[in-house]
C-alpha cells in the first residue's frame, strides 16, 4: 500500500512539474469571441492546441483586452504580446504588400488560397514579407472563410454615380478601389462600426458574412445588403508569434501548433459554409434586408478598376510586384484545372 501511494505521489510530482514548466503564450485576437465565424476561429484555435499539446498553451485575448486590433503586429513584434490570431490585411498601411495574404479582389477563392499557399509559393513569400520589413514574427494561416458580402447601403446603388461622395467603412485592397470611384473610406475594427454607422460618421460599410454582420446589427441603418463579395473572394486569417518565442519552443511544439492551425483553416471554412444561408433567410424575413446584386456593368466597373489599382501597386513596390506576378503564374496554371473540373453553377 505504502508503494502504491509512493508511486502516486511521485506521479503527481512529476506530473505538477510538468505543468510548471508549460510555456504559456498570451495571445490577442482581432475578432471578440463573441463573434461568429470570426470571433470563435481564435477560441477554437486555442481549444485545439491546448488539448494536444502537454508543452505549450495559449490564453486567448479579446480585441483591447491586451492590445487594439489595429496594434497586434507591432505589439506581437517587439514582444510585449505573445501571438496574435488576426489577418495581415490590417496592415496594408504598413506593408503594401500584406493584403495579397488576406483578401484579393476578384482572386483565388479559398480553395485555390490554400493551394497557393500551402503547396506554392504563398507561405514562404508571406513570412519573407514579415522579415523583410523588420518584423520579429513567426506567421502560419490559420484560418479561410468563403466570400463576404461587399456592402451594406442605406439606399440602393444603381450606379457608380451612386456610390460618389459616400463615407464608407472598407477592408483591404477593395478600399483602393472603391476609393477611386469617390468613395472615401476609413479601416474600422468590428466594434467600432456600429457606432459610426449610428452617429453619421460612415454612410455604409462593408464588414464580413451575413451571420457575423447579422450580429453587430448593421441591418438597424443600412438595410440594402450587396452581393457578391468581389472584393474578398476568400478571406485568410493568421496566427503571429513573437519571433524569440517561437524559436524557444522545441520542434515537436512548433509542430503541434501548425497541426492545430491547419485543423483551424477546416472548422473555420466549414463553419461559414454552413451558418450563413440561415442568416440570409432571416435578415430577409424578419431583419427587413432587401438582398442585392451589383449589376454586371458594375461588377466590370470594379474588376477593372482594381486591374488598375494593382498594376499600380505592382509598378510602386517591388515586393508587391514579386507576389502579385507569382499569384497571378499559379492562378493561370490553375485555370487549366478549374476551367475544366467544376462544374457551372446556374443561379436557381
């Protein structure tokens, strides 16, 4: 009996040893964890690698909780957070570059997102653009949702005329080109669009899925919902670590944590595929959303305006260049696949 407890002590020892010596790494999302889609893709991030890694754990911050959302890849950086669960579009002001790693306008959907950046040239050519500007970070995706809805208006728009003059929340390399069609547009975190909506600040916006902006009420102001999402086609989300912490954790951490990130990207994108047709259903039944479509001349307005954009971008930085021509390589190599493979998809 003495024996058997002996050995259960020394198990609890060891096992409490093992539990002090945990690195524990405080991580600050962009998106509340009240959020759908959006905000539970960082919960469930910290709820895969914490059950499978007995080395390393992750505390899961919301947005200002740690740093603003605006501030996380400074603040990851020069280490005074640990990670961040976020998208590199948020720093377009930073690095011209960082939202080809985001969201494309009239670019690859998820699936051919993940294909570039998982077995092309994406991953490597994301992290390079990190090192290259000075930041101390490791980045890894982490996460992919399916297109977003482009709008929300309080009037419809019939025309490009139509959108001159307008204040407008707007994410990403879309904002360059609604700008160029007289739209003035500023970068909002999720909790600060409402209130701006409400107090006159911003005439539209733009924000994500059906579900996610059901949530933070748009639909009170600006009831004219505009599909499809041309601007963000497909949407990545990373996970960034502080650069000396990451090279602290052993191999076998390291590991772990991209295993939970890929397993990430799958419940991440399967959870926009299925909640956000519900959502549609009741913003039109009981939300008084009118659901829109951009006209054909629009949506050729756009796509050539952001053709524009890009060549200019492309001609100002060089980094930008060396991404955008490797993207747009692999998407024609792509087209000899999906041109071929998928089937039409009539509209019912």
């Amino acid at each position: 009996m003495k024996k058997v407890m002996a050995i259960g002590v020394a198990a609890a020892m060891a096992t409490g040893s093992a539990a002090q010596a945990q690195e524990v790494l405080e991580m600050t999302s962009a998106f509340s964890r009240n959020l759908p889609i959006l905000g539970t893709a960082g919960v469930d991030f910290v709820e895969k690698i914490n059950s499978i890694s007995t080395e390393v754990e992750f505390e899961h911050f919301d947005p200002g909780e740690l740093v603003p959302t605006l501030e996380a890849l400074d603040a990851v950086s020069n280490g005074s957070v640990d990670a961040a669960y976020t998208t590199s579009g948020y720093w377009q002001g930073k690095i011209t570059s960082a939202s080809l790693f985001a969201a494309v306008p009239f670019g690859p959907e998820a699936g051919e997102f993940l294909a570039w950046m998982l077995y092309d040239d994406g991953a490597e050519l994301f992290q390079r653009m990190y090192d290259e500007n000075g930041y101390n970070v490791k980045v890894m995706p982490c996460g992919i949702i399916a297109p977003e809805t482009s709008g929300w208006f309080k009037e419809p728009i019939e025309s490009v005329a139509d959108l001159e003059g307008l204040n407008m929340r707007f994410f990403g390399l879309g904002a360059e080109v609604m700008q160029r069609l007289g739209v003035s547009t500023s970068l909002l975190a999720a909790g600060d669009i409402f209130p701006a909506l409400e107090r006159g600040a911003i005439d539209a916006t733009e924000f994500s899925m059906p579900l996610i902006d059901q949530r933070l009420g748009f639909y009170n102001i600006a009831s004219n919902n505009y599909f499809p999402g041309w601007h963000q086609p497909a949407t990545m989300f990373e996970l960034l670590i502080n650069k000396d912490r990451w090279d602290d954790l052993d191999e076998f951490s390291q590991n772990q944590i991209e295993v939970a990130c890929l397993a990430n990207i799958t419940t991440n994108y399967a959870e926009g595929e299925a909640k956000n047709f519900a959502a549609m259903e009741a913003n039109v039944n009981e939300n008084g959303v009118t659901i829109r479509q951009w006209p054909i001349e629009m949506l050729e307005t756009f796509e050539s305006t952001w053709n524009e954009v890009a060549a200019e971008l492309a001609a100002e930085d060089e980094y930008f260049k060396l991404v955008w021509d490797d993207l747009q390589e692999f998407r024609e190599g792509y087209k000899t696949w999906s041109n071929n493979i998928y089937l039409p998809r009539p509209r019912d």
